[in-house]
C-alpha cells in the first residue's frame, strides 16, 4: 500500500446524541494520507457531528476513531486537545480568526501555542500568507478585510503547522460563488502540496467537485457516494 491508500483515520460504529436527538447513528469513515474527501447530506443529518468527531472536538458516545495506532475516542479532553494543535488544522465557516490579532498575528498563533517563538513563527505565517497570495494583509485586523480575504487567511493559518488532516467546516458557506472557488481552489491545491488530508463539509455539489471521494450523510449513517448514486 502507498501513502496515498494508507487509512489515516478511520472512524467505525460513531454514535452520538444531543438529548433525545441522535445526531450519529452508526457512522463509519477512513480518510486516506493526502485524500480530500467531502461529506455530504442534508441540514441536520450529522456532518458538523461527524467531523466534529473525527477531530476530537467532540467525543462520540460509542465507536473507535483510530489515528497513528491511537483511539481518539477514548482519550480525555487534554489529550484530544494536544493532538488537534500537533497534527490538524481547522477552517470553519466564519468566526474563527481572532478580531484582536493582526493577519499575520492570526497565522503564527498555532505555531506559538505549540512553542515556536515569536520571529521564526511569525517568518512561516508570512511565507504561509504569499502562499495564499494574502501577505499584504499581513498588518490588518480580520475585521478590516473582505469575507475571502479572511477565509484565505484562515486556511493559512490552518496549514502553518504541517497538520496531517485538515478539518474544514462549510470553508465557503458564508462566500460568494466566485470566492468560493478561489478559496477551494487555494486549500486543495495548498493541501495538497503540503501532503495534507482534507475533511471537507458542505451541502454544495460545486465544491464537493473539489474532492476525490464524496460520503453522504442520511440520518446519521454514512453511505458511499457511489453506492447512494
Ligand atoms: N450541540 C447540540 N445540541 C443539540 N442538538 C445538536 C447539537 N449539535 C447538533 N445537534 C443536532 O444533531 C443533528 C445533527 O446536527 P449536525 O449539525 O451534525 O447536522 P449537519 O448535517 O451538519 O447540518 P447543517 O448542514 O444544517 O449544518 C441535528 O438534529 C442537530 O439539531
């Protein structure tokens, strides 16, 4: 098997309830190194639960998710929280840049929270922002640039620290078409670069087509894309 075919994650049996709401219900998902895989389905059928799951934002009442020979479902808050600053990053619909730090601040925080010091981070968040082709907005607060802009910058900042797998939450839901795509087009070709997993949500078949595989969501199962066809 090469990297490429190599399992990276992989999740069996999830379930997870909110109350009397059974947002997972039997979930199953492997995510290959290097693979973009989209998980769709419809509101509410548990893709934010799922890959809130798979990241080790939320733990799942019952199931395993293996990553690097360890089950993340089964470690504590401490531990879930130390592998997702090591080893993922995290692009979300909006929100997620702290309005306080610069551009250029925003991106070299992960990088600093896992104890780089200040220059050397702040010299990788800048190759990271031209990479993104955003570095003269290296000095603005998010607040003072456009909804693209700062989607860029936060898929900077989601790649600084070489993460295996980058978790992104409808990354274009709050864009235009245009934006969207450009930012889709910056994270799969960035990620991929960087040999980086992406586990991408969205309801949007136009940036679904940025993916190599698809999994729907029905009722908090999940199904093959080629099988629900
Ligand atoms: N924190 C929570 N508290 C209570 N119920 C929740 C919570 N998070 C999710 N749910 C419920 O779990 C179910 C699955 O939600 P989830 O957000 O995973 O769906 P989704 O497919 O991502 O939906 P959307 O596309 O609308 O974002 C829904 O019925 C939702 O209302």
């Amino acid at each position: 098997m090469t990297g490429q075919e190599m399992p990276l994650l992989v999740g069996e049996g999830l379930h997870k309830s909110f109350g009397p709401t059974r947002a997972l219900d039997g979930a199953a998902l492997s995510v290959r190194a290097g693979e973009v895989l989209a998980i769709m389905g419809s509101s509410g059928s548990g893709k934010s639960t799922l890959l809130h799951c798979l990241a080790g934002i939320l733990r799942p009442d019952a199931g395993t998710i293996g990553y690097g020979g360890a089950d993340l479902a089964g470690m504590d808050d401490k531990a879930r929280s130390a592998l997702r600053r090591t080893e993922f990053g995290f692009v979300f619909q909006f929100g997620q840049l702290v309005p306080e730090l610069s551009c250029l601040e925003n991106v070299a925080l992960p990088l600093r929270l896992t104890g780089t010091r200040r220059k050397p981070a702040e010299a990788k968040a800048t190759e990271w922002l031209a990479r993104l082709e955003v570095d003269d907005l290296a000095k603005r607060r998010p607040g003072d640039v456009s909804g693209g802009q700062a989607q860029r910058v936060a898929v900077a900042r989601a790649l600084v620290t070489g993460p295996k797998v980058v978790f992104a939450d409808e990354p274009t839901g709050a864009l235009d078409t245009l934006n969207g795509e450009k930012v889709m087009q910056m994270l799969t070709e960035a990620a991929r670069e960087a040999r980086a997993a992406v586990v991408l949500v969205t309801h949007e078949p136009r940036v679904a087509a940025y993916s190599d595989r698809e999994v729907v969501v029905v009722d908090g199962r999940t199904i093959d894309r080629r099988l629900a066809a």
